[in-house]
C-alpha cells in the first residue's frame, strides 16, 4: 500500500468509538486484545490476508482499550453546597493577564482538580495582579460545573474537564486574595507563561490605544481569543477565513516556511535547517497556549523531518496518519472534538480531493516552470512540461526578434508570472477541496456553510499569512514599521472577507438528518476514488455529491412538531427565560431569548446564550425560520440572546411589551431593522387568532408608562387557548399588575402558567394564583443562581394551590403539549409525566 498506516489509523478509530458507544469495561477489552494477538502470531503462519484481518481486529481493539482506560473517572468532589462560601487555596495555573477584563483565573486546588475563579471588581479598582506558580487563599462560592440541559447542547462541562476544571467559584468585591509563600506548578509552564505574557505586553505596546489592533493580533499571533468581538470577527467567519485569526496549523506552516526559507539563505545544511524549525514550530505551539490544532502541526512537521532524515518519500496521507495515531493513542478523547476532527479532514481532503486534481491540471505545468531558461531539464520531464517550457522559450524568442526585449528577461517574467497563476489556482483547489471535506462537519457543529469561501481564502489567505512573519518580526524587534505593515495586511484581509459578505447568503443550517450525513461521506469517498481512475468517473462522481451537498446547505426539512397540538417548552438558558411556542397549524414563535447578567464587570460576557444555546436547540429541531419573536421586557436575561435568534432565524414579525430605552433593547431594535423585521408592540386587549389557537395580551395596559429603565412589570404577558386549555405567559411581571388584572375582571385562568420573575417572591401572590388555579408551573431559573430563586414562599403557595412545579434547574428542557383536551409533559430529565399530575389531572374538573 502506498499509505500503509491509513487502514491501522481507521482501525484504532473505529475502536475508540465502539468503546465510547457501548462503554466496554477495561478487562473485558484486555482478554479480547491478548486473544487477538495470540490469533495474529497464530495466522501469520497460515494465511497472509488472515493476519491482516486479525492484526486490523487487533489494532480495533487497542482503540477500545485506550479509550476505556482513558475515560475519566469520577469527578471530584467539594464538600460544600453551591451557595456557601468556603476557603480555597491553590495554585494559580493560568494567570488574569490571560482573561478579558483580567478577572478571571484558574486555579489548581489539588493534583488534577482546577477552578475557573472569576472576581467581581468595582468600578475604579484594579483587578489581582497574579502570576503562574503563585501559592494563594481566598474565599469565594464555588459550585460544579453544569451543562445546559437541552437538546443539542454543548457539552461545556466535560470541555473544561478536559484541561482539569471541575468547578467554577466567585469572589465578591472587596474580598482578600493571599498570596502564601512558596512556588508551585511546573517551571517549565513558569517559562512558557513568561514568554507569552512578554509577547502580549508588546503587542499591546506597539498598538498601544487601538483596541481592534491589539485583540486581533493577540489572536493571531498569540492565540490570545478573549479580546476578540464578535463584531470584528462578523465577516470572517461567514466567508470560512476566521481559522486565519486563530491559531492553526495553517499559521505553523507559514511560520516554518519563513523560517526555513531564512536558514536556507544564510546555507544551512537542509537537515539542520529542517531541525531547528521543526524547534521552533514547537515553541510556538507551546507559547501559543498549547493550542491543539499547533500542537498537531508541530508534530505533524516533525514527522515530516523524521521522515526526511530517514530518506523517505513524504506522502501527506501516510503523514497524516501517522500524527493522527501518535495523538490518539496519546489521548483517544480528540476523536470527539470539533478541533481534531476539522483539522485532520482538512488535510485528508487536500491529500484525496486536491493532490490528484492539481496532478492531473496544474502540476506538470508548475514543475515545467522550474529552471526554465535551462533546457538540459527538458529530458527529465513528462512530455507535456517539455513542450510547455518549449513554446514559452518561442515566445520569449520572438518578442526579442520583434521589440528586442532579452529573452532572459522575459522567461524569468514567465516564470515570475506562471508561479502566481499556478499559485492562485492551486490555494483556490486546496480551498475548494477543504471547503468539501469540512462542510459536514462544520454544518453539525457550527451550522454554517460558506459558498463564497473559496475565492475569499484565495485573497485573504496570503494576506492573513503573511501577517504572522510580519507580526513576530514586530515582537522580537519591537521595531514600529512591520507592525505596521502587519495591521495594513489584517485590515486587507478583513476587507476582502467584509467584501465576501456582500454576496454571503446570511443561512444557517440545521442539525442534518443521519442518513444524510452517511451519504454526504459516502458521496466524498466517492468523489475521491473516482479522480484517481478518470475525469470521467470523477464528474460522474460529482454528480450525486452535489446533491447531497445541495440538500445539506438548503435543508428541505419539515421542522420536528405536531401539527394539531400546541406546544409550549420552556428551554434550559439558565437564570433567565426563553419559551417556544408551536402553534397547532406549526406556526412558531420564541418568547425572549435568554442571556447573561454582567453583575458590574468590566467587560460585557462573551457567552451568547441566543447563539449559543437557544439557537442550538431550536437547530436540532430543524427548524430554520420563526414566525414571531417576542421580547417580554428588555432586561438582560430575556433580551440579550435575541439579536442572534433574529439574525439566525429571519422572524417575520417582533412582537414587544413596554421597551424604555437601554442597551439590551437598542441592540434587539437595530437587529430587527436589519433584518426587516416587523415590530409590533402589544398592549392589553388586543386579541389574536394566530396559528390555530386564541392569544389574548394581558399587559401591559394601554395607558402604561415606563421608567427610564427597564422594570419587571414592563412585561408582555399572553394568554395563548387551544380547545379547552389554556397557557399563561407572564413574563417578570410582579405583584402590581397581578393586582391590575384581577381588578379588571379578566378570565386568566390557565392549565399552565410559566411563573413570573423566575419565582421570586415578588410575584404569584396568593389571590394571583386563586384566579388562575394552574395544573402546571413552570419556573425557569438558573442553577445555584445568586438570587435564590425560586422563593420558598413561591414554592409553598404553589404547592397549596396542587400545582405542580417543573423547574428548568432540575429538569431541564421542559415541554407541555396539548391537543385542546389532553396534556403531556416531557422534560430533558425524564421523559415520564410525574404521578401526581397524572392524578391532578385526572381530579380537577375543566
């Protein structure tokens, strides 16, 4: 075989996913494998293709025993409730230099046990001034870390559990951080962390006051995310350039081919010169964060030397298995990350999609140019090269016979010329045949597809590239002018992708179904065996691919509801709210869109929970458009995640209650007139008959002023009937109106009531709850929130009135269907209705 470490790699990869799907035990794999070995010594005294069976069940086999042995263990644990305050000490493993705002840090509390500690600092402090290896004790919260329980969500906590962090504590203003004595952590990591903080305190000096310069170079330099806005990053990633920004093995391979190029040039012997980058690619890595993808093209470029050294012919398949082995036998964990999957299939997409394709067009044409004033190489090249070279010496000929041009001069112009085209046309290949290999991948986990892509890398690549040689130049010179020259050539690239834009249809792509996912890689595959027989076979193989690839990018799938029910599913956004309604006809309308209280940090939270967490969700439903986005009130934990829900999911109506002006709304508002939204505010008495059910708006009153600020009772309150039964939304609204609408001798009884302000126990007072005698509660709340909701009191008055109360901090996820007479409860925990409402609903009369 020409790449004989392809089949051992898919081998061990299968292996490590059989164990992680059926969670096989570690003795079990280790009889199957000593059984395994003793059948391929045993076979390979029979039949040759008999040991190449049992040593590839043996290999599958390793693979379920590294990830068995290599699957964590029980988390640690704190004896502490998630509201206590205790005393921690620990070591600080990654520094404030490294956090938005530096206020926040990791600390190591025992061997392979971290916190992720985030301090409150008051307008006019300073955060903590804290290093690598610093012994230190203070007190704070701490509780575990949590994922949100919803439908295809992000698996946050096992991501931190990855790097050791287990828990998550918070210091109020004003608390004392200790330093002890002593040192502690790796003086290694000391020395790395030294270097890194150095590079961002030069970055940070060259560019000193502009604030876009020093965190985009951070990132693309250093790694250094935290600084980077989602508005600055906006046009990158939707035309696919945004991996330039961040560290990847694109930004090793520039790195190690400038500074090859400089020891070649100063004659360093080829496997010196060959040594020392693959050094210092390491270095990088290492300064970079020990970014994964680094990581991997360090040892990727290593292999390489190795091979070289050895005198072996490199191929970038056999290369690319090669690394992927050695990592995954190092940690069988990387199969399942986005990362490791991404980087790998854009390799494996350049070595079986590009290399035949630039074979078969461009590269007898690129070697031909080669030397090309030299016509004793001529014999040593397929005739096609030749007679390339051939006819480019004629006409280098003829233009000095006709305007006495030198012919020298002209074929170094050839040449100088053909390299460009060559070179143009090869990164639009390598970037077409990536945009393939990837496009699954990034449709699952980030739900975008770039069609303008390949032309935006083919313009942006060279000068997002070139931006790193440049920039390291500035950092080691602290010298102004290529700093200079590496801003110009970022604010170039970002032209180029803000041109993109302009021509990038702003869509998003749902969750694919898997039978679409297996043809849309069988359909790769394919494509990739068919090149190497014919370009007939090859656009025959085309054919099916693109329309997979058309079915994945328009998604022609009906959303998962049922028609003839109406729905109500209070998602999981932690303290704050955010509800779908699907209406009986499948119209579809999502009330608030969560989001992230800043608590008086200096920096505004980079968490998105519209993007990040309701988006998600409403995707793994395939859902692709809303009919109505409402926004009850515009605090921040209703009102944040909004402007993302708008963009992803094109609504064509905002329905609002009262909206005083502050940031949260200015942000919604903008958002919905870029999108052509309509808005439409609700005020109460208005009556709807919308997708197959009655809405009633219940608050807030026509004549209803609102405060400068936004209030709770600003909310939007709906009562939504279908048949018999009936949902009450009501937003934060507190005591006062509750008082309003029981004066105003409005029907609010409801079979469901989503219970105001989170159960605080400003709201459902007991008069309140008299009139609208639910069946159901729904709490949507924060786990472990500061606020300590829900109430206790809350709590009791519901249980008083035989409600029962399901609560997004327990269970999740929670959905209540009805078809006008029945109702249904499922939630992320279980899928069971619980006993007591069953008999509830049994007992109460309609």
């Amino acid at each position: 075989m020409k790449n004989p470490l392809l089949l051992p790699l898919i081998a061990l990869a299968s292996g490590i996913l059989l164990s992680h799907l059926l969670v096989a035990d570690v003795r079990h794999i280790t009889f199957a494998l000593l059984g395994s070995g003793f059948l391929a010594l045993a076979a390979s005294w029979l039949v040759r293709r008999l040991t190449t069976a049992s040593s590839v069940a043996a290999v599958l086999l390793a693979g379920m025993f590294l990830e068995a042995v290599h699957r964590p263990g029980d988390k640690p644990a704190i004896d502490a409730g998630a509201r206590e305050v205790v005393v921690l000490s620990g070591c600080v493993v990654s520094p404030p230099v490294f956090s938005e705002g530096r206020d926040q840090f990791a600390v190591e509390l025992a061997p392979g046990a971290r916190a992720q500690v985030s301090v409150t600092v008051r307008e006019g402090e300073n955060p903590p001034e804290l290093r690598y290896g610093q012994r230190i004790e203070f007190e704070g919260r701490i509780r575990p870390t949590r994922n949100f329980q919803n439908p295809g969500a992000f698996d946050y906590a096992g991501y931190l559990a990855r790097t050791n962090i287990y828990w998550t504590a918070s210091v109020p203003a004003g608390a004392q951080l200790s330093i002890l004595s002593g040192r502690c952590g790796s003086r290694f990591q000391s020395a790395i962390f030294s270097l890194r903080t150095a590079a961002l305190n030069r970055i940070e000096k060259l560019y000193a006051g502009d604030a876009y310069a020093i965190g985009m170079m951070e990132a693309t330099l250093i790694g250094e995310t935290r600084k980077l806005e989602a508005i600055w990053t906006d046009h990158f990633r939707r035309t696919g350039t945004y991996h330039m920004l961040v560290i990847d093995g694109l930004h090793i391979t520039v790195l190690a081919a400038f500074v090859l190029f400089l020891l070649r040039i100063c004659f360093v012997p080829e496997l010196a010169a060959l040594a020392t980058t693959a050094a210092g690619a390491w270095l990088y890595a290492l300064v970079s964060g020990a970014n994964a993808p680094a990581v991997r093209a360090a040892g990727g470029f290593t292999l390489f030397v190795i091979a070289r050294y050895f005198y072996r012919r490199g191929r970038l398949l056999n290369l690319l298995s090669a690394a992927a082995i050695v990592y995954l036998v190092c940690d069988p964990g990387q199969l399942f990350e986005s990362g490791f999957q991404l980087s790998f299939l854009a390799v494996a997409a350049i070595a079986l999609l590009a290399v035949p394709v630039l074979e078969a067009t461009s590269g007898p044409y690129v070697r031909a140019v080669h030397g090309i004033s030299e016509p004793s190489r001529d014999p040593r090249l397929e005739p096609v090269a030749a007679q390339f070279r051939l006819e480019l010496r004629l006409i280098a000929q003829t233009l000095e016979t006709c305007l006495r041009l030198p012919a020298s001069w002209t074929l170094r112009i050839f040449g100088f010329v053909a390299r460009v085209l060559f070179y143009a046309f090869e990164i639009a290949v390598v970037s077409t045949a990536i945009q393939i290999g990837v496009a699954l991948p990034m449709a699952i986990y980030f739900h975008r597809i770039s069609l303008t892509g390949l032309s935006a890398n083919v313009l942006a690549v060279p000068l997002l590239g070139l931006v790193v040689p440049a920039g390291f130049a500035a950092v080691f010179t602290t010298w102004r002018p290529p700093a200079l020259v590496a801003e110009w050539l970022l604010h170039s690239g970002e032209k180029v992708a803000a041109w993109h834009t302009g021509f990038e249809p702003n869509v998003r792509i749902p969750d694919p179904p898997l039978w679409l996912s297996l043809a849309v890689v069988a359909s790769v595959l394919l494509l990739a065996g068919a090149l190497r027989l014919s370009r007939w076979w090859a656009f025959a193989a085309l054919v099916p691919a693109l329309a997979f690839f058309a079915l994945l990018y328009e998604h022609p799938f009906l959303p998962a509801v049922q028609p003839g029910e109406l729905e109500l599913t209070a998602i999981d956004v932690g303290q704050g709210d955010s509800l779908l309604v699907c209406f009986p006809d499948s119209k579809l309308m999502l009330i608030d869109g969560g989001g992230t209280l800043s608590f008086g940090r200096r920096a505004r939270p980079r968490f998105d929970t519209g993007e990040d967490v309701v988006s998600p969700y409403l995707w793994s439903r395939s859902i692709r458009k809303l009919d109505v986005v409402a926004l009850t009130h515009a605090h921040d934990d209703h009102a944040r995640g909004l402007p993302a829900v708008i963009e992803n999911f094109h609504p064509a109506e905002l329905w609002t209650g009262a909206t005083p002006q502050s940031e949260a709304w200015f942000n919604v508002l903008s958002k919905a007139r870029s999108e052509r939204v309509a808005v439409r505010p609700m005020r109460y008495g208005d009556q709807y008959d919308f997708g197959g059910a009655h809405i009633e708006v219940l608050s807030p009153p026509p004549a209803y002023v609102p405060a400068a600020a936004p209030k709770n009772d600003d909310s939007l309150v709906l009562r939504i009937t279908y048949g018999n039964r009936s949902f009450l939304l009501t937003g934060d609204m507190e005591r006062p109106m509750e008082r309003r609408l029981l004066g105003s001798a409005t029907d609010i009884r409801a079979d469901v009531l989503k219970v105001g302000h989170h159960g605080s126990n400003t709201s459902s007072t007991n008069p309140f709850l008299d009139s609208v005698t639910p069946r159901y509660a729904i709490i949507s709340d924060g786990f472990a929130n500061s606020f300590h909701h829900p109430s206790e009191q809350v709590l009791m008055r519901l249980g008083e009135h035989r409600a029962e109360v399901l609560r997004t901090d327990r269970q999740g996820l929670i959905t209540i269907r009805t078809n006008g007479h029945n109702l249904t409860v499922k939630t992320f925990t279980s899928d069971t209705v619980p006993p007591r409402a069953v008999a509830l609903a049994a007992a109460k009369p309609e």
